[in-house]
C-alpha cells in the first residue's frame, strides 16, 4: 500500500493514499484548489460544489484533448518508423546495387586493360611485321 498524503483544497481536508511521487499528487491537489478558487472568483453566484464540477468538467476536457494529441502522434511515430523501416529496406538494397556496380566497374577495367594490352601487342607485331617487310624492300632496291 502507498502513502497517505493530506491535502487541502478549497479549505476542505482530503488523505490521499499515493502510490508513486507525492510532491505530483500535491502539486495536482494545488492546480485543482486554483481552478475552483478563480471559477469561483470569475462567478460569485456559484456554489463551490457547482465550482468543483466545472473544474472537473474542464480538466476532463483537457484530458481528452490531450489523449487526441497522444493518439495523433502515437499514429506519426508509427507512419515514421513504417517509413523508416522502408528507407532503410531500400538502403540495403541500393547498397547492394552500389557493390554491383562497384564489381561490374572493376570488371570493366581488368577487362579494358586485357584488351589494351591486347590491342598494344596486336600494334607490335603489326609493326614488327611492317619493319620487316619494309626492310625487305630496301635490301632488294640495294
């Protein structure tokens, strides 16, 4: 069991069995004895228990505001972390595109440097063969 916390609100006594922090429970105690005390004050033809119901009426309201607000953004976090699931999905995926293109580029170039090599050894022996048949010629016209 919890503790008994006393509370005064609008001049009337309250013992409060608290389970969690007892400073909030006084401070909640404080901001409804304030609700009453100015509805009260704005309307001196109301009684205290007409005051108390108003209060209760409006922080009723404000709570159902604020579980609105809750449910909103409880329904953004979770289109956010759908949404982030997905980014992260195609992430994975375009990273594994990027090594593709990375290998296939590699690839590429071990290929290009064959065929350089290739076509500069092809060049060679096209050379060596025109060195050859033009020295053919001049020994003859010698």
């Amino acid at each position: 069991m919890g503790d008994i916390v006393k509370l005064n609100i609008c001049g009337q006594s309250f013992k409060v069995i608290v389970e969690d922090d007892e400073d909030r429970i006084r401070s909640v105690g404080s901001k409804v004895s304030a609700k009453i005390k100015a509805l009260g004050d704005e309307n001196p033809w109301l009684s205290s228990s007409g005051a108390a119901i108003l209060s209760a009426l409006d922080y009723c309201d404000d709570l159902e505001k604020a579980n609105e607000i809750v449910e909103l953004l409880r329904n953004q976090i979770q289109d956010y972390l759908q949404s982030a699931s997905a980014n992260h999905a195609e992430q994975e995926r375009l990273q594994k595109e990027i090594e593709n293109l990375r290998n296939q580029i590699s690839d590429l170039k071990l290929k290009l440097k064959n065929q350089s090599n290739t076509d500069l050894h092809d060049k060679n022996q096209i050379s060596l063969f025109e060195q050859n048949k033009g020295g053919q010629t001049n020994g003859r016209k010698t």
